[in-house]
C-alpha cells in the first residue's frame, strides 16, 4: 500500500484520492475557494469567467484542470436535472465581420464546455452562447452556474 501511494504521489494524483479527511467532512459543507490561473477570475454569485488573447480560442496555461473541477463540483452540487450551467463567450473582434467574431465566440465557448465535462457535468446540462462581438468588446467566456442571470447584463 505505501508503495502505491508514493506512486500516486509522484504521478501526481494523490491529492485527487479521497482521504481521511474528506471522510469527515461534513456532507454538504462548501467546498474551498479555488485558486485560479491567471486568465481567470471569479464573477458575482459563484460565476468565473475565462480571459482569452485576441482571437485565440485555446483555453489560457492551466485553466483546464480548474475547469474540471468546476465540472466536478457543479455536478456534485446540482444532481442531474438540478439546472443548467450555461457558458457564454464573447470576442472582441474583427470589428468588421460579425460572422468571424461569432464564430471565435463559439470555438471558446465549446473549449470551456470540454473542460466542465471532462470534470464530470454532463454535457447535455451545459448550454452554450456564442455571443460575438459586444459592446464590452471583451475576449472572455464565463461559466454561470444554475439560477445565476447573464453576466454581461450587469455590466
């Protein structure tokens, strides 16, 4: 057995297994703040939202796994049926072609989805919103969680 955890523990993957300690955790209790990569940052209401470069749609360094866990926690949070996450990006450009910025827009959103199904949430639960260009002009896709409105609308 120790010998197994300390492959565990070089490959990485030891902190993924369930410990004593979340053994005892409290069934239900808040799970702790996640650090975020740069490239992301939290929103009001339990919302993060994804900053991307000028039309890239790869997801920033080290914003996948984080994703993943996001997945993992709203699925654990919201059973199936439970609500529907819904990921909304947008792009600031080309000003000229709407077509274009929609479709960076969807490639980001679709990006975003990968990463919250890969941590568990199941994909016919994330809806997604390419929305182009907008006003904020803003390279970014935001990951709302069930019941939380559109962000850009209060912006």
């Amino acid at each position: 057995m120790t010998r197994r955890l300390l492959l565990l523990a070089a490959a990485g993957l030891l902190a993924t297994l369930p410990g004593p300690a979340a053994a005892q955790a409290p069934r239900g209790a808040p799970a702790p703040p996640l650090a975020l990569p740069a490239g992301m940052s939290p929103l009001p209401a339990g919302a993060d939202r994804v900053s991307f470069r000028p039309g890239d749609s790869a997801l920033p360094a080290g914003a996948a796994p984080v994703l993943g866990e996001i997945g993992r926690r709203l699925a654990a949070a919201t059973p199936t049926g439970g609500g529907r996450i819904t990921v909304e990006a947008q792009a600031s450009g080309p000003s000229n072609d709407a077509s274009a910025a929609r479709r960076i827009a969807l490639a980001r959103a679709q990006a975003v989805r990968a990463a919250l199904v890969a941590g568990g949430i199941e994909e016919t639960r994330v809806d997604v919103r390419a929305l182009g260009r907008t006003p904020q002009a803003l390279d970014a896709a935001d990951v709302l969680p069930p019941g939380v409105a559109r962000a850009g609308a209060t912006r």
